[in-house]
C-alpha cells in the first residue's frame, strides 16, 4: 500500500521520539509546559504520550470552583415578578440594569475561572478543545445576556469535547446560550428566523458553497419552534412549522433533529470539521488529500472528533517541518503558555486584560465567525502587546493595562491587574550554570525549545555583558537578576517566542 | 518632516547598521533625516487636478445594516406592508426628497446633508450577492465578487500600484482590532491600532538600561536580507510586522498626542476611533488611507431600538469628527466612505428583526464632495427571493473614489473599468 500522507510517526535512531517533539505536542494539544512536563512526556513511549493527552478520562482533574449564580437567578425573578405585577416603567428598569452588572460580573467570574482552569487542568486536551469548541460553535456576550447560560455552554463543551461531532451540534442546537445567540428561540411558525439555520450549515457543519439560500429557508422552518425557558431546552409545538421542507435535495416533514441528520449525510459534512481541527492544530492551509484521508476517519467513526485527533496526533506529518514551529500562537496559547511555562502564579485578572488586548476575549468573541486565526492575530498593535506581556510577569505590569477602555465593551478590566513578578531564580537551575552561554541555553530550553540564528544569539549574549558563549557569569552579582530580566523579556520579545 | 524609516530600508540598511555600530542611538532617524526623505507620500497622487494631501476614511459597518431602515422609502406602501413592527412612521422620517427620507436617529448627519457635505449612494451592491457576512464582506473587501481568489484587498492594491510609497508603514492606519482584509497589499500590511499609548514596546523596568535594550530588540526582530519576492514565511512576516510597529511608533505617539481639539466626542468606542484618526491627520501623519468599524449591525431580532442606538452612534460619531475636521481645516482635504456587507431582507421576520439581505446605501462625507442622492431606490415590487436588486456596483463606487479622489488608475486595481458615480 502506498505511504499516505498522514502516516504514523515512527521514532527511530534517527528521528527519536525526544523532547522538541513533546514540547510541541504538549504545546498544541495542551497549553505546553515546564521543562520537567516536557521531559516527563519525552521520557514516555510516543504511543503512551500521544495516549495520555487523548485518553484523558483516565486522568483525575482537581475540582475547580463552581461559579455562584444565586444571586442572578434571584434578579431575575425578581425582574419577572416586577414585570407580572405591573411595577411602574423606572422600577423594572433598575431591577434590569441590576440584572445586567449582575451578569456581567459573572461573565468576569467565568472567564477567571476557565483561564485558571487552562493553567491548572491535568487535561489540557480537554481544555484546549473547550477553546476550540467556543472558537467554532460560537456564542457570547453581549446577545447572549445570561451568564449562567454561557457557563453551561462551557460545561457542555467540556463534557462533549473529544465525543461525538453529530451528537454534540444536536446538543447546541438545543443549548439555551446558542439558541439565543443566534435567535432561534423567536424562530417561530409562519415567519422564521434564519440565523441558526444558516450559521449551522455555513459555519459549523458543510462550510460556504455546500448549500443554497433555498436550504437556509427550508432548515430554519424546521428549526421553528426549538426554543428555551429558563435554563432548559423547550421544544412548543405551536410554533413549530411541520409542513412539507425540500432541503438538500429530499422532501419530508422534516424538524431540526431530520435537518442534522440531512446534513450529516452530506459529503461536505465529513471534510468541514476535520479540516477546521487541522488547521487549529496543525497548520492553516492543508493538502486536500490530507484532509480525504481526515474525513474517511471521522465518517468511518461516526463522527468522532477524538478519533481525528489520535490519528493527528499520531502522523508523521505532525512532527514534521511542515507543523512544527509554524504557527503562530494564539494569544490564549501564548498567555497561558508563558505562565505554564514559568510554573508561576499570576492573578486570571491580569491575564484577561492582556488576553483582551491581544484580541481574545474569551466570552466576547468578535462575531460568529470566532477568531482570527494563525497570522490573522498579528498586527502592529498586537505584536507589541504580545512583546510587552512579558513585562506583566517580570514587573508585575504592562502598557494598556489600565488603558483607556476596554475592548469587552465595558467588563470590568482593571480590576487587580497587577501581577506580582516572577521569582527569577525559579527560571535557570543554577547548578548548571557556569557561562553567559549556558544561561542562554536554559532559557532557550524553557521558552523556544529550538536552535536560534547565531547572529541572533550572539545578541542575546549582549544582555550579559558579553558576546562569548564562554564569558562567565556569577549568579549571585548585582547585576545578574537584571540581564535575566532583560534576557527573558527580550526573548519574550521575539518572533521566534509567537511560534508553536 | 517625521518620515520614519520604511521596511525596505530597514531590511537594506538596519541589520548592518546594528552590527557595525552597536552602541549607535536612535540610528532610524537619522538614517530618516538622512535619506532626504525620498518617500514622501505626495508621490503618491500624480494626476493633474487631484491634489495631493487627500486621505480617504472607510468606516466598515459589520453584520449587515438595514438599508431599508437606514434611507427609508417611506413613500411606498410595500415598505409598511413589508414591515409591520419594524417601518419608520411617516412623519419621524427626515426627508431628503418627495420619496426617501434618514431615519430619526441619523439627525446628526443631516446636518451634513443640508451643508452638501453628505452624499448617499442608494442600492449598492453587486450581482448574485452572497448572504454569508464573511463571504460578502471578503467581496466588499477585495473587490471581488468573481471568486478570482485575491489575496490583497482593494486598498492594499491602491498602496501596491504607488511604490515606493507602498513601502512606508502608515501609508495605511487601522484603528480596531484586527488589521482588515481591504487594507492587506502585496507591498505588506500597514498600521493597526487602538490605543497609542500602548503602541511602543517597553523595555524591562529593571533590565540592563532602555537604549541597550532597545538596540538588542532591533537586531532580534530585524527581517532576514533577502533578495525580494512576497512569498515569506510566518517568522519573516511576524519580524516585518514588528520592524513597522517599531518604526511607525513614536510617530503615531507624537502625532496622536500633539493635537488637543476642542472638539467634544460622544462617548463610544466608534467615536473615539474617529477622534484618533482626526488627531493622527491633525499630527499629519503620512497616511493615505485610515480604517474605523462599527459592529453590531446583524439584527436578526428585536432590531428596535439596537438599530437606533446604532444609527444614532454613527452620526454622532461622524458629525463630531466633521466638526472637529473643519476646526482644523481639514474639512476639505479628507474624505469618509460608509458601507456595510449587505443589506437586509426587505419582509421582517417572526422576531421583530431581519434576515441577510442584498443591496443598500453607502454613505460618503466630506467637504470636497457634490452632496446628494446618487443611485436609485431599488423597487420594493421587484425582488429577487423577498431581496432588493442592485442598482450600482459598490465597484463603481470605488472606482470613482480610486480615480477622483486618490488620483489612481481604477482599472489597474479593480481590474477592470466601472462607470463613476457623480459624488466627487
């Protein structure tokens, strides 16, 4: 049989299984990790690696804190009982307002929660596809107005996040958050609302081109009627349009469930997901044949994302030159990265902020189309936030911070921002250490885990005084902590550092 | 004369200079001053009777406005039909003729329409219309509703057809989040920003000194000297990105800071991008092209009141920054472009909101304009699949603001020749 292009890996003498390659492994399918992860996971059988990330279950996960929403469901009783009983205009309209800062604190105690979370979990699969999942079956504030709703989106996506593809967009097509993101829940009978239909068939399912404005029509009348109360999915068959659909070719009385069902029969269906995944964590751009190979998995398997992902995670093409150090790191990589990577502690509050400013704002994404993507994050403004970042953990502040506004349309960013910094002897093992060279190399080891162009070394070299490899240092002087800064921050300032 | 320095010279002239002489301080501007500034951006106008100094403002309003709600045809009984919650009432309209009227909530820029100083192209769109925001607005973007595949936008071509000019950074300046399609070119990507104080890279606070430190993150991030060609890597791309940051920084600092205009802003996010653009053209700053977004235009439910408010903070916006534009002068020099990805079904739907639609009006504003409607009101009796049909091609429009606005050739950059439309 002919090598297909998505081949196993198979370590040799020649190409071993070593620590590059599961630090880019635990960078892509994780958030990455200290020097000692990375080794732990070299130390491993490639297969047993590869394993360890996917089959995650296996793993106990520390109980993270539940967000409190009591209060919230109590403004908003409060809000419909004023409302039934006929409160005056400027009463209800407080209790709303009330309502709202309520919400958007919450909004605040989520994203903190889910960014603690991504540094703490012993998953990072898990985790990393709950970023996935919200990138690619978007909802968020502001149309989504309850807090509570995005939370058990997150949930769902966390309990469905390797599973069933097929089972898990069912299970959005009924998630409270989404059916009012994209208003399905005043999609009714007679005069339909076309939001989710189409969104579901251009975005997540068959990709543009796969279907035509007739479909859009035909599926949103089967979607009628699919709508939520409280925090429950709610199906009212008065509003429900179970007349004669032509969708995609085939007529019946269809509803959302016979819709998903049509649209994963479609060939389009097989090759949407599998290449959306790839091009997360691969690269932007794959080979069509790469992704023919993807979608005979993904069908063959019923649509089991975890499937897609062993085999990825297992192909040769993964470790190859093509992937690996060629994509740019999104910002929730490079944030939660840096501080995986330090094994420092830094409030999520901070994070946030520089997450905002680097054009991520988890909750708050830019529109239904998710976010950017590879070399779609850089630009002038964002390439110097990222560079500064590093500032937050050495100095405990950065530009912007407590800048002018807030890109999330008012959540609350200033709020203990502050970082305290990082204790510097955490980042060299000093036992080790004898020349400016060395101390370049741990911290290349730590940050980049790839060779550096000499004539860029050799500046690095400069931090320390010097432009020999060979220079000595003495760790204990009294400029030494401040080259390591200046070392750390100008590596962190790098275009070699934004790439996983 | 604060030129900055551009890529290419970077490229040619920066690494050597770091390695000869490390120590050497702010070597960009002197190397600027110089290179007796052979970039000036007036080269980039060169037609008789197209001056110079021009800038252009293309405001993007994401998620499909409501064209219908926006000029209304309040004239016609189709409109109300189609509209039973949703239709302006008759006597809220602000009339511009004997059959279309702004609604309510644009007062602000009817002012500007009364000044002639406001030009509204009605039914702009383009054949077979996509109903996809990304898809159409990658159209609008590139100006390519034929799917050629263009990689560059239409702006970003502009830059291209003017090299050298092309080549210094804030030729072209995004203010928001992410750098827009329309203003990528071959040449590279221009200025994105949003708050200039944040624009600077800062040395550690307890590190080996500012200028050392400076120097060092100038030889870490200088591009690879290579022979030419746009085919670069991601590691090349991000190393270009950083050097125009780098370069463009302080300039855009100054430049932002400089001006205090007494003009007062209304307190939105689009508001306050306007008021950085006008204090970067007040701090004559090299651009030609400067970017602002509005979102939230995607309606799909419980549009009333949303849509006002929206409508509400566009004029604001825009009428505070014509002041602010006239108080410096400016007024006759700069010109702003509004369009939006489509616009939206002409029958509301069950959610007191509207489904993607097809064509709508552009809004133009500026002192050097001839004011007034340009275009036709689509037929509300003649639709395609319950949407309008287009009556100019936003290509049209371009290429009149390509050609008597920017003096450049529309043909070379759109690829092929569209009427003009009588606003300029």
């Amino acid at each position: 049989m002919a090598e297909t292009l998505l081949g196993t890996f198979r370590p040799s003498a020649a190409d071993p299984w070593d620590r590059a390659k599961a630090a880019h492994l635990l960078g892509r399918a994780g958030f990455g990790g200290t020097p000692d992860d990375i080794a732990r996971l070299a130390g491993m059988r490639f297969e047993d690696a590869v394993e360890e990330l996917l089959e995650y279950e296996r793993i106990s996960d520390e109980p993270f804190p539940e967000v409190d929403f009591s209060e919230v469901r109590e403004l908003a009783q409060a809000l419909v009982d004023l409302r039934r009983g006929g409160a005056a205009e400027r009463e209800v309209r407080e209790a709303s307002q009330q309502l709202r800062r309520a919400n958007v604190q919450k909004f605040q105690e989520i994203r903190a929660g889910w960014v603690q979370r991504m540094l703490q979990t012993r998953r990072p699969l898990q985790e990393k596809m709950v970023l996935f999942w919200h990138g690619h079956l978007v909802s968020g504030f502001p149309d989504v107005t309850s807090a509570e709703h995005m939370a058990m989106q997150l949930a769902l996506f966390r309990q469905m996040a390797t599973g069933s593809f097929k089972e898990l967009i069912l299970a959005i097509s009924q998630d409270p958050a989404m059916l009012s993101y994209l208003d399905n829940n005043s999609n009714r009978k007679g005069k339909p609302n076309e939001n989710y239909a189409r969104e579901l068939m251009e975005l997540f399912t068959l990709g543009v081109g796969n279907f035509g404005e007739q479909d859009v029509k035909e599926a949103a009348r089967a979607f009628t009627g699919w709508t939520f109360a409280a925090n429950e999915f709610v199906f009212r068959r008065n509003q429900h349009d179970d007349g004669m659909k032509m969708f995609l070719g085939r007529t019946g009385t269809f509803d959302g469930t016979d819709v998903i069902e049509i649209i994963f029969a479609q060939p389009a269906a097989d090759r949407h997901l599998p290449r959306k995944l790839f091009e997360f964590f691969a690269y932007q751009g794959p080979e069509e044949p790469v992704i023919d190979e993807l979608a005979a998995i993904f069908r063959r398997s019923d649509w089991s994302v975890r499937a897609v992902l062993r085999a990825l995670f297992r192909s040769a093409l993964f470790y190859s030159p093509r992937t690996v150090r060629a994509q740019v790191k999104s910002p929730v990589e490079l944030v939660v990265g840096a501080v995986r990577a330090l094994g420092v502690e830094v409030p999520p509050q901070a994070l946030l902020r520089a997450l905002d400013l680097m054009g991520q704002s988890l909750l708050y994404p830019p529109n239904v189309g998710g976010w950017p993507k590879g070399k779609g994050w850089i630009n002038t403004a964002t390439i110097l936030v990222r560079y500064n970042f590093s500032k937050l953990l050495l100095d405990g502040t950065m530009p912007g911070a407590g800048g002018r506004r807030s890109m999330t349309g008012g959540a609350p960013g200033r709020v203990g921002t502050r970082a305290r910094p990082i204790p510097l002897e955490q980042l060299i093992d000093a036992g080790r250490v004898w020349t400016a060279g060395d101390v370049i190399t741990q911290l290349l080891d730590r940050f980049i885990q790839a060779p550096l162009e000499p004539r860029r070394r050799w500046a690095l070299l400069r931090a320390f005084g010097t432009n020999r490899e060979d220079a000595p240092v003495t760790i204990d002087s009294a400029q030494f902590p401040d080259q390591l800064r200046a070392a750390v921050h100008l590596i962190m300032s790098m275009p070699e550092y934004q790439l996983t | 004369m604060n030129q900055g320095m551009t890529r290419r010279e970077f490229v040619k002239k920066g690494l050597t200079m770091v390695a000869v002489g490390l120590t050497a301080p702010s070597f960009i501007t002197r190397t600027a001053l110089a290179m007796n500034n052979p970039w000036d951006v007036t080269q980039l106008t060169s037609r008789p009777g197209v001056s110079d100094d021009r800038v252009l403002v293309v405001v993007q309003l994401g998620g499909g406005n409501d064209g219908l709600n926006t000029v209304i045809p309040y004239s016609q009984d189709a409109y109300y039909r189609a509209r039973p919650t949703l239709a302006v009432p008759q006597t809220g309209v602000l009339r511009i003729n004997d059959e279309v009227g702004l609604h309510p909530s644009l007062a602000k820029v009817m002012d500007l329409h009364e000044q002639g100083a406001m030009a509204v192209i009605q039914g702009v769109g383009y054949p077979n219309p996509s109903r996809s925001h990304f898809k159409s607005m990658e159209i609008w973007q590139t100006a390519d509703p034929d799917g050629r595949v263009v990689r560059y936008g239409w702006i970003g071509r502009y830059f291209d057809s003017k090299c050298p000019v092309c080549e210094q950074p804030t030729v072209g300046v995004n203010v928001g989040p992410a750098m827009p399609l329309a203003m990528q070119a071959s040449s590279g990507m221009g200025v994105s920003l949003e708050d200039p104080e944040a624009f600077q890279w800062m040395p550690a606070l307890n590190g080996i000194g500012a200028k050392e430190e400076q120097e060092l993150f100038r030889l870490l991030n200088a591009p690879a000297v290579r022979a030419g060609g746009d085919g670069v890597g991601t590691i090349d791309f991000l190393r270009h990105t950083a050097m125009n940051a780098y370069v463009s920084s302080a300039q855009v600092r100054e430049a932002a800071r400089g001006y205090r205009g007494g003009v007062e802003y209304p307190n939105s996010q689009f508001a306050a991008s306007l008021r950085l653009i006008a204090q970067m053209i007040a701090g004559k700053l090299p651009t030609k092209v400067y970017y602002a977004h509005m979102t939230g235009f995607d309606t799909h439910a419980s549009q009333h009141g949303a849509h006002e408010n929206l409508l509400a903070q566009f004029a604001a916006g825009v009428a505070a920054f014509y002041k602010d534009l006239e108080a410096q002068g400016n007024a006759e020099r700069v010109m702003v472009l509004a369009f939006s990805e489509f616009g939206r079904r002409v029958a509301e739907n069950g959610s007191r909101g509207t489904d993607h639609g097809t064509a709508a009006p552009m809004f133009v504003f500026g002192k050097g304009l001839k004011g007034g409607l340009y275009g036709a009101q689509p037929s509300l009796a003649d639709l395609v699949d319950g949407d309008l049909k287009h009556v100019i091609d936003f290509r049209s429009v371009y290429a009149t603001v390509l050609d008597r606005w920017l003096g450049a050739d529309p043909v070379e950059i759109l690829g092929s020749s569209f009427d003009r439309v009588g606003f300029i």
